[in-house]
C-alpha cells in the first residue's frame, strides 16, 4: 500500500511542481483560488500566478510586486477577460503557458515567439517571466517583457511597432482608452482609442519628436537607475524622463505605467514596507492632459458632457456639469448625460425662457463641439441666443464672440488662461435629482394607458384569428427561404465556389457606389486594378482598396475561389485584412483594408533613402508574414509573387503582405506542387523554369531578393544608364561586394546601416542564402525570420549560384 502511495505521489509531481529559485519544470499548474501558490523569482520581488479581484470568483492572471502591500499588478494578459475559479495555467513543452478554464478548453496560450520545445520557465528578478528551451544558442522562446501590458519595469525596452495599452479602471483590466505607441518612424506618443473597437484615434497628446528621417529614434529603455530614454541610430541619446532623481535605485522599486486616466507615469516605492510606504510619481507626461487632448475624435481625456480639471499630482479629475449625471455611477471617468429633457419638440419658442435657465461657470469650455460662431457678440447676447435655441446646450463667450455647442460635448476642461464663460443649459421644471433614463410620469401613465388598450385589441384579435397567423406566417417563411436561395443561387452561379468565411458580402452596386464608378486608380496587380473607395460600415464610413478581377476564364474563377476560402480565414497583423468580396454573375471583386503609405517599391525606389532602423523593421515584418502563410495557416500558401510591390504599408509604416491572388495552394498533405511559372521576372526562383517541384523555397528566394532591395535601396534589375553594365543584377552584385568586404557599396554609404555593421552583415548574409540557387540549400521562412532577429547564428553563406558559376 506504501508503495502505491508513493507512485502516486511521484505521478502527481510534475503536475504540481514549484518553481525553485524562479525555475519552473514542465507540467507545474497553479489552480485560479484564493490560496494557491504563485511561482516566485529569487528574491521572491515578484509572482507569477492568478490574482482574486473584486469579484471573488474571478481571477487575473499576472505578475505582481509581491513584497510590497498592494502587490501591484505588473504585467497581466489583457486580450481576455479575467477567469472563473478553478481555471489553471499550466507550463507545456509544446505550447509554453496554457490557460485553460474549469472545462479545460483553452483561453489563451503563449504561442511561442521562436519555435521549439520547452524546456523550463524562470521568473527572473527583474519580473520577465521567460520560456526557455533546450537549445543553449537560443536565449529564450517567448518572454513577457515582449508582450507588456501597461507597464514597463526597469532593463525593460520597447522596439518601434512595441507600445502599451491603459486599463478601463484601477480595478477593471478591460482594454482601456489610451495608447503608449512606439511608432515605426521612432516616435513615442500618447494617444487615445476607440472602445471597444480597439481602433487608434487622431488625438496625440504626447510625443517625443524623435522621428527624425536622418537619426529616428529605434529603441525606449527603461534603465534600473529609474530613467526613460530614447536611443537614436546614429548613437545619441534623448532622456525623457526624469531630468534628475535622488530615489536611490537600490532601495527602491520603479515602474511606468499608461494609468487609465492616460497619464503615462513613473513611480518609485520603497523596497522597506512601512505603514505609510505607497506608489510616488517621480515624472509623468503629459503635464497637463485636460488641455492637451485635442483631436477631433473621442470624448478627451474625460467622458462626453464632462469637465476635466487637474490635481495637484498632475492627474485629470472628472465631473459632470450640474444637472448632469453619470452615465455609469460607477465610472467617474466615464460620460455624462442630462438629467432633464433638451428637446425642440416639447416647447413653444416664445416659452423657452420660462422653461430653461442658464448655470454660469468661469474658464471651462469643449472647445470641439461648435455648430455656430456669433461676432461680434456680449454676454448676455450670448446667454439669450443659448435660451432661444432649441439645438443650443452650451454657449461660450470670449473676446466678443459667442460659440455654440450642442450634445455631445467633446473634450470638456477648465482652463484658467481661458478668459470666458460657459453657459450651460437646463431645464427648470425637472429635478436634478430626476433619474436621467426615466419617462415623465404623466408619459409613464399614458403609455401604459396605451399599452393596455393595445394589448387588449392584440388578444381579441389572436383568439379570433390564431389559424390565419399562422398560416400567414408559415406563408412568409417560406416565401423568405425562395427568395434567399434564388438571390444565392444568382449571386453564386459556380456551384463549386464554396466560400466558408465571416467575410462581408457586397452587391455590385454597392461597389459601384463606394468607389464612385471605379474613378480613383490606386494600382494594377497581377489579376487586375485596384480602386480607392470609401464603405459605410454602420455609423462609419471606412477607407477601402477594391480589386477587380478582370479575367473571366475559368482559371480565373479558380483563382478567386483559392482566395475567397483561403485569404478570408488568414489573420495576421503583417497581412493586408479582406473585408469581404463580390461574386455576382460575372464580377469578381476583393475589398481590402486600404493601406494609407502605399507600396514598398514606392518607398525603396525614390530619391529619399529611408532610414535604416525602418527598412530593417520591415524585413522583419515581411519574413514574420511570410512564415505565417507557410507554417501557420490552416492551409498552407505558397505566395509566388514577393515583390515591393506587393509590400504594402499602413499609417504607421507597418509592413502587410498583399495580393494572395496567384497563391498556389497546398492541402495538409502535400509537400510540393507542380504548376505553370508564376511571378514577377527577377524575384520567379529558378525551379520555375527547370520542371521540378515547386516548394514554399520559392517565396524563400523572392525575399531573398527583396532583402537585398530593401538593403540597397535599388531594385534587383537596374536600368544601364552611365555604361557601367556590372551591376545591372542587385543579387550577382550583392555577392561580389560580400565576397570583396564591401558592404558599404551594397548599402549606397548608408551611414545609419554602416554604423550598424553587425545587423548589415547579417542582414545580407541572410539574403545570400535565400537566393541560393539549389532550393535545398535555402533555409525555411521560420529560420530566416529567427536568423534576422538575431535569434540563431547566421553561417557564412557558400556562392548563391554554383550550377551557373563562371570564373
């Protein structure tokens, strides 16, 4: 029986195995309660584990200060909601962190940043949690400092595309409504966003103007020492913050955080726990965020019809206007409404002044909220023209004008340099303590009054008639099913175009519609034009790119199929999103999410050289793209078409592969293809031409040879223009300067990339082997990718074309 118990015992221990020292083994779980035991770094400075939050049965998992009293949350997953009691996150070799809920189906996981098999986690003292594997010449897997939340802890650093995200509330870890971006041109700004769409507004109300094309910023540490700083690529510096501390770092923890009231702060606390020890700002940006919020989409720092005014820490207070409530009481940064009715209906134009009145407050305005300016002007002029105006919930008068506002008012502060009055508009007759949701009682009556005489009439009329209701609605049902399979039958004539996709379907028309009859040319592909337009998505109106497909033979019909049931079930963020498509009779159409910067070859190929901190954090976007379409599809794709040109670029500079239209595809079994040649002349790798199999080394050698492009700044096939014919091939070339040492003729005496010899090396090296000639010899997308991130060594690479080599 002893013996028994003991198996069992050795059974169970990898299941619930600690960490010792900050390790964590393979199989350890922690269960989501109020006593489990969260893995520990060393020091024991943080935790790892579920967190109870108000609501005693949910649970956050996160990493935590655990010495101190708050147990501050540091780094948390904030792309799903908190879990249920009993969920567990378990350390697999496959997969790294696996959150699970009581019914084991999975919540999340940490899909490892570089592939491979886990070995162990370590909570290391600077509370990054890393996942390592066995290969001792792979640092780590995935880490959480890559991933943050939003916060940053000291040796923590952000790379251009890196940002944070604020939490809804102090307690609510919902995606909240500002961002810290740190964007692909080497600004860090603050800007706010759109819940819960989760898109970026217009309004910065920060930035570090470290965007310089000749010296960008490329890297934001946060040093143990307490400071922020900016790293340029021409080896500058630029401190953000602060100037100067006396908070000793060995006795202090530190770390910066977006807040949820958008203020991106950073705190010192006492490692030494006293009563009185808390969480002090040292710096924080923007000084005053009330003012300087200014973009015209959002509510500002506060809620709708709200008025921030800033505390002495440099924090925003929120308050409704009198007579105006919270939308949500429990959400004091949150929007307001009125408690009373602001309606040109309900009152005669010569009794306004007896049912409204005006509240009086000095040096508060919404500056955003205007529809109508009155100059010259005085104040009582002003305050009469708010009262006649049914429209009218706020005028402003300063230096003699009068500016009209009416619901909802945007952007609401108390600014002392203001100089002006704000008169704000309410109703006399309702109470202030009236519930803003609820009816007039004298409505309340009428309509239940109403309601009774309508239900009445409703079921003398269903007791008299039920079997013709019914038949009649059996009538419509079915009337309705006809009609919805002769549309689909009419719109999908080819009975073996299955498109199994969440894609948005369009009407021709509707096409027609958004891109003003095909007007604007945005560029021509492979398959046909490309046309800017613009779709009414609900309330929004959304920039779109429309292809048209303008072959009708059958391959054509096979090519949009491929894609349809394909591309629609693609997402990553360095692929260009399909919105939907048309396929009615003879139309084939695909609506893409319009990317603002155009193409890649538009931006290598001009007089202006890009920067190099740029051009290599596209490389890195492509290959990551790339591995996605061959490895991680649930179809895998063959691209066939890498080229510039097909590179396109959103607003930050964001790389996003376009154009799957002549993609061969490949079902889970097989491994190569046989297929007519494909692709663009100087990227189409030699196996094309030479009937052998075609592989996913095809699309390997095509960002080979973008590689190079984005290296040298000039396309692979140059124009002869001074005689000189020995460049005229970038690959031929690239070789010759590599074998030479000259690297600095290849890169066009690019200051930025010389002074970053080391990437440039290895940036080329990793071309070489792209574009060897024999396909075998080319490594995998996956390794390309590591390889570039400086992740795995990169060999010296053997000469690229040893079958066609001439001495």
């Amino acid at each position: 029986m002893a013996s028994t118990h003991l198996i069992f015992c050795i059974f169970l221990f990898p299941l619930f195995a600690q960490n010792t020292a900050g390790t964590v083994a393979v199989g350890s779980i922690i269960i989501a309660t109020e006593t489990s035991s969260p893995w520990l770094s060393p020091s024991q400075d943080f935790a790892f584990g579920f967190r109870s939050l108000n609501d005693k049965d949910r649970f956050l998992l996160s990493i935590w200060y655990h010495k101190i009293p708050e147990q501050t949350v540091v780094w948390y997953v904030n792309t799903i909601d908190p879990v249920s009691r009993g969920s567990k996150v378990e350390l697999t070799s496959n997969f790294g962190l696996v959150l699970s809920d009581p019914h084991n189906q999975t919540l999340w996981n940490s899909e490892l940043m570089i592939p491979g098999q886990v070995d162990h986690g370590f909570l290391n003292d600077t509370g990054n949690f890393i996942l390592r594997g066995s290969d001792t010449d792979i640092q780590w897997l995935w880490e959480s400092f890559r991933l943050p939340a939003d916060t940053l802890l000291p040796s923590q650093e952000l790379k251009t595309g890196d940002g944070l995200i604020s939490r809804q509330s102090e307690t609510n870890f919902s995606l909240g409504r500002f961002y810290l971006r740190f964007r692909n041109d080497g600004n860090l700004v603050l800007t706010t966003r759109s819940v819960p769409t989760n898109e970026e507004n217009d309004a910065v109300y920060y930035e570090s103007n470290t965007s310089d094309p000749l010296n960008p910023g490329y890297r934001v540490i946060f040093s143990s020492k307490g400071t922020i700083s900016i790293f340029k690529i021409n080896n500058q510096t630029q401190l953000l913050g602060p100037a100067s501390t006396s908070v000793p770092a060995s006795e202090n923890y530190f770390r910066a955080t977006i807040d949820f009231d958008g203020v991106f702060t950073l705190y010192y606390h006492p490692m030494t726990s006293t009563t009185n020890a808390k969480w002090s700002p040292l710096w924080s940006v923007p000084d005053n965020i009330c003012l300087s919020i200014t973009g015209d989409k959002g509510s500002g720092a506060c809620g709708f019809n709200s008025i921030c005014s800033l505390t002495n820490d440099q924090k925003p207070n929120c308050e409704c206007p009198e007579r105006y409530v919270l939308l949500d009481p429990n959400n004091k940064y949150g929007s307001c409404i009125p408690n009373f009715t602001l309606s040109c209906a309900q009152v005669e134009p010569d009794s306004r002044e007896e049912v409204y009145d005006l509240i009086v407050h000095e040096d508060v305005d919404w500056p955003l909220s205007d529809y109508e300016q009155i100059n010259p002007s005085n104040e009582s002029f002003c305050g009469q023209s708010c009262l006649q105006d049914c429209l009218c919930a706020v005028a402003i008068f300063r230096s003699d004008s009068c500016w009209k506002k009416k619901l909802p008012l945007s952007n609401g502060r108390v600014d002392m340099k203001l100089n002006a009055k704000a008169f704000i508009k309410y109703r006399k007759t309702d109470s202030p303590n009236l519930n803003p949701r609820s009816i007039p009682p004298v409505q309340v009556q009428e309509r239940l009054k109403d309601r009774k005489t309508l239900i009445l009439v409703g079921s003398v009329f269903l007791s008299s008639s039920l079997f013709v209701n019914l038949l009649l609605i059996g009538t419509t049902c079915f009337g309705c099913y006809l009609i919805f399979w002769k549309k689909k039958i009419m719109f999908h004539p080819n009975t073996n175009a299955v498109v199994e996709t969440n894609l948005h379907y369009f009407a021709y028309g509707e096409l027609v519609e958004a891109t003003n009859g095909f007007k604007e040319e945005l560029g021509k592909g492979a398959c046909g034009v490309v046309y800017k337009g613009e779709w009414q998505k609900s309330s929004r109106n959304i920039i779109v790119a429309v292809k048209k497909l303008d072959r009708m033979s059958g391959d054509a019909d096979k090519e949009f199929r491929a894609e349809m049931n394909t591309i629609g079930q693609t997402n990553h963020k360095n692929l260009v999103h399909l919105l939907g498509f048309c396929d009615e009779g003879q139309h084939r159409l695909l609506v893409y999410e319009y990317m603002s910067n155009g193409n890649l070859a538009s931006l290598l190929f001009c007089d202006k050289k890009p920067n190099w901190n740029l051009r290599s954090q596209i490389a890195i976007e492509i290959a990551r793209g790339i591995v996605y379409l061959h490895d991680e599809c649930s179809t895998q794709i063959i691209h066939c078409d890498i080229k510039p040109q097909n590179i396109l670029l959103d607003d930050h500079y964001n790389a996003r592969i376009s154009d799957f239209g002549i993609a061969k595809l490949l079902a889970t079994n097989q491994s190569s293809t046989r297929t007519g040649v494909r692709g663009t002349i100087g990227y189409v790798a030699p196996e094309w031409y030479r009937n052998t199999p075609i592989t996913v080394k095809v699309d390997v050698y095509s960002f080979g040879v973008l590689l190079l492009e984005i290296i040298s700044c000039r396309k692979n096939v140059d124009d002869v223009e001074n005689g000189d014919r020995s460049n005229i091939i970038l690959t031929d070339w690239a070789w010759d300067c590599f074998q030479e040492g000259r690297l600095d003729i290849l890169a066009g005496n690019d200051f930025e990339a010389l002074e970053d010899k080391l990437k440039l090396e290895r940036f080329v090296m990793v071309g070489i082997w792209c574009i060897q000639e024999n396909s075998s010899c080319r490594p995998t997308m996956r390794k390309v990718s590591q390889m570039l991130e400086g992740v795995v060594e990169v060999m010296v690479p053997p000469c690229p074309y040893p079958f066609s080599f001439t001495s």
